[in-house]
C-alpha cells in the first residue's frame, strides 16, 4: 500500500494531530517550484498506486539513506531535476500520517525551487503541470494527503 492509498482511506480529521504509532513506512515528499508554481506530476497507469492521480514528488527511504539523500534521489529519478538544477532544496516537517489500515507513515517533507520549466520525467509519470498555489486545491484527481504536504510546507 503507498502512501497515497494509506491516507486516502484515513478517517481521523486531522492526522497530523494524531498521536505517532508504530512507524511502518518511510517516505519523501517533495513539492517542486518553479516561478512561484507548484509541480503536480500525474502518475502513469504503469505504477501500482495511485495510477492517474496527481501528486508530488514521492519515494520511499532506503535502509542506508538520509531522507534528503531520498529526497535527492527520487527528484532526479523522477524529473530529472540535480542539485545544479535547484535553486533551493528546503526540508519541511515530518509528518504522521495514519493509512486506512491503522498503519504510521512518517513523510519527510521537502521543498525543492527550480529554474528549470522543463523536467524530464522517467515511467511512474505521464506528464506534469505547473500550477499556481491558489489554484492547487481546487486541481482535480489529486491525491488528498497532498494538500497535508503543502500546507506543512506553507505553500
């Protein structure tokens, strides 16, 4: 189960006051600006969750790695983006968010500024949009923990 199908089913109306549990999952999410917008990637129909839902930048931590070295990783698996290509790389809160199942992620949050418009996405995308912040919450088939991420990086 991703993290996207886990807070989908949460029924807690606010996670991110709920208590930690015992964390089962680690993952990045990272919130790629350029000129002021917000990268929505749209998830290919290749990938096991979330297909055709809109989204961040996600993955999950190695065994080995820091969570900015995920983060790292997974925007230049993903967009293609490499530190030369980043204006800013800003690590936000980590979150506790409870899936349908009872289950914690911890979502180490991340906020990366490019001056690159165009990114060069790998399978798990099928496009992506940039789109203003006032106009994010009303972007439809996004996955709803999103808006958790960006309100936790003040976006």
């Amino acid at each position: 189960m991703s993290i996207g199908d886990a807070v989908e089913g949460e029924r807690h109306p606010n996670p991110l006051l709920r208590p930690a549990a015992t964390r089962s999952r680690e993952v990045v999410a990272v919130v790629v600006t350029w000129r002021g917008k917000i990268g929505l990637f749209k998830r290919s129909s290749d990938v096991s969750s979330d297909a055709g839902r809109w989204h961040c930048i996600t993955g999950f931590l190695d065994d080995s790695e820091t969570s900015l070295e995920a983060a790292l990783r997974e925007l230049a698996e993903e967009t293609g983006l490499k530190i030369a290509h980043l204006v800013a790389l800003d690590e936000g809160p980590a979150l506790d968010l409870l899936d349908g199942e009872g289950r914690t992620w911890r979502v180490h949050t991340f906020h990366a500024s490019t001056e690159q418009r165009r990114l060069t996405l790998n399978w798990e995308h099928e496009c992506y949009r940039w789109v203003a912040p006032s106009r994010m919450r009303r972007f439809d088939g996004q996955v709803t923990w999103l808006q958790h991420v960006a309100r936790a990086l003040q976006l």
